[in-house]
C-alpha cells in the first residue's frame, strides 16, 4: 500500500469529473488503482501464458500485442502522480488495455474462437474507479469493440451464427452489472468511516488521515498549514429551549455556512458535538484569523432554523513558513486561543502566536 499512500499525498483538489464525481471518489480511484496494479500484472501473465499455449494453433503474433498493453500501464502509473485530473490518464490506459485484448482476439480468429470473451475481463475493473457514468461509456466501448472484431473478421460467419457476439454481450453486460452493487457497498462503507452523518463533514478519522498529509507536504513545500477551531456558544441551551430536532438543524446550517466560506482545498471536519475544525493548507496565520473572523461574524448574522440566532467562538493557530506542519502543536495553540474566545465573552475570535493568545483585532 506504500503506493496508495503516495498517490494521496500528491493528488491536488480538483473539481469532479465525468469519470470521478469528486475528490473522494478521485482518491477512491486512486487506492484502487494502487491494489489493482498487482493483480493486473499478473492478469497480463495469465494472459500471455494462455496465448503461448495456444501459440502452435493460433499464432504468435498476439503475443506482440500484450507488449503495448503494459506499455500504457506503465506510462499511466507515471502520469497520474503529476496529473491534476487522474481519472482521464486511467480512463485512456483502460481503453488502451481494451483495444490490446482486441487486437489479440482479431489476430486469432476473432468471433470464431472463445477469446473474444476475454474484452469482459477489463470490465472488471470499471466499477471500481470510475463514475455510473464511465462503466456505461466503458461497457459501451466493450461492445463496440466485440462488434468491431466480430464483424470485422467474418461478418457471414456472425450473421449466421448471432451467438458468437450474443454470448460475450451477455458476459461483459453481466460482469458490469455484477461488480456495480459491490462497489457501492464498498463507497457506502469508505463513506459512513470518514464522512459525520448529521452534517455531511468529514469527521476525526479522516482528520487524522489529512494532517499526516499535511505534514509531509509541508516539509517538502514550506508553505504554512493555517488551523481554525470553531465552537458554537451556548449550543445546550438551543438545545434545552427548542429541542434536539432544532439543534440538528442549526449544525447542518452552521456547516453549510462554514463550507460556504472555503476555498475548494481547504477542509473541514466536524469534531463532534457543536465543536468543528478547518485545515487550511498554504494559509498563514493573519490569513486564517481574517477567515476565522469573517466566519464568527456570518454565523452572527444568520438566523438558523426556527428562527435561532447563535454565535460562535473561534481559535487560530497556524505552522511557520518553512516549518513542517505539526498538528499536535498547532491545534494545541488553537485550542488555547478558542479557551481564551470562550472565556473573553465568546463570538468572537483569538489567535495564538508565539506563545501568546490575543484577540483578532
């Protein structure tokens, strides 16, 4: 897994594609690709030990066609790491691993022998990095490419016999379908472990995910990492006077005005319970107390739901320039800075430097 680790490291935020609706899914697309690689390895060995068994009948040329195969693999695993956009380098190595097995298939008889099935076999992989929509556009490309050889080698030959494309129509439609539940169950599980269900923010395991990240960037970047600890005053009293119900309501609006406020690569996590968090990575310290601000002075200003009117109290604390990041410290300085917010009469926001805590002036 020491290559999933890398990918995450290095992959920008980007907006979401056709092929990765967005950054979660990206980084799902990522991991996977990472897991997949040795299977694929070995999928192309299979592969070329079932052609040189069959090399006396059909020929060796396909043999050659497996060479450009993992050509594209290998170039694509050393695009993705600087590509803003992996999905589409992936997405072009997919189509390239497709038109190889059918280049293989069409030098050995096309429809007339079983290995026409063998375009089913990257279909496998669809699912699991790619969009609903880019399965549809593969599988689409899968049967074209079953036509394509089919016809393309003796058309009479499919004309009278419909089953030789019929049966690996069915293998690629039903792979595809087989293999879609199955991720779905497993972006459902990757989701409810990082993602709070109440509020829709990432939440502490994701957290602890990102800062080590964020540390590793930073000792190569030398770029500050800014950190806001934001916490809503008087949250048990909202509570008290106007129930639960209401209280969750009032965090799902105070999130959404949080995010609202971020640029697309910052985060934030709800901690738990009216406590929140903000990463934001290439921001100092002036420019994170100027957000945290701005922020304290929109959750004034906004009626909640029902009616509530709240406030928050907020903590800056931000990594040197040219320091690495360490989260342990700064959030400690945050921390403090929130205490001081809190005990200074809350709404309101204070910075911790050097040591000392201070008012946003």
């Amino acid at each position: 897994m020491q290559a999933a680790g890398t990918y995450f490291e290095e992959v920008q935020t980007h907006a979401g594609s056709w092929l990765c609706q967005d950054e979660f899914d990206r980084k799902r697309m990522l991991d996977m690709e990472a897991r997949v690689r040795p299977a694929r390895r070995r999928t192309f060995a299979i592969l070329a030990l079932a052609l040189v068994a069959t090399g006396p009948t059909l020929g060796w040329l396909p043999l050659l066609c497996l060479i450009p195969g993992v050509a594209c693999f290998a170039l694509a695993d050393s695009l993705m790491p600087r590509a803003s956009r992996p999905e589409y380098v992936m997405f072009g190595a997919w189509v390239a691993s497709e038109l190889v097995i059918a280049g293989a298939v069409s030098l050995t008889g096309g429809a007339r022998v079983p290995t026409l099935s063998w375009l089913a076999i990257p279909v496998i992989t669809l699912s699991s990095r790619f969009s609903l929509r880019g399965v549809f556009v593969g599988v689409a490309i899968s049967m074209g490419l079953v036509l394509a050889v089919a016809f393309g080698d003796d058309a009479q030959a499919v004309i009278s016999d419909p089953t030789l494309v019929i049966a690996p129509f069915a293998l690629v439609l039903c792979v595809a379908l087989l293999t879609i539940p199955l991720m779905d169950s497993d972006i459902q599980h990757r989701s409810d472990a990082v993602i709070d269900p109440l509020t829709g923010m990432l939440n502490r395991k994701a957290l602890s995910v990102r800062t080590l990240e964020l540390a590793q960037q930073s000792g190569v970047t030398g770029e500050p990492i800014g950190l806001i600890v934001g916490d809503v005053d008087h949250f048990k009293n909202v509570n008290d006077v106007n129930g639960h119900a209401v209280g969750d309501a009032v965090l799902k609006e105070i999130a959404y005005l949080l995010r609202k406020q971020l640029r697309a690569f910052d985060l934030a996590y709800r901690l738990g319970g009216e406590e929140f968090l903000i990463l934001l990575p290439g921001s100092d310290l002036t420019r994170s107390a100027e957000l945290a601000e701005r922020l304290c002075q929109g959750i004034a200003s906004e009626p909640m739901a029902g009616g509530v009117l709240v406030t928050m109290s907020f903590g800056v604390g931000a990594s040197e320039q040219s320091q690495p990041f360490e989260y342990e410290s700064v959030f400690a300085m945050a921390d403090a800075a929130l205490y001081q917010a809190k005990q200074g009469g809350r709404n309101r926001t204070c910075v911790a430097e050097h040591g000392n805590v201070a008012a946003f002036a």
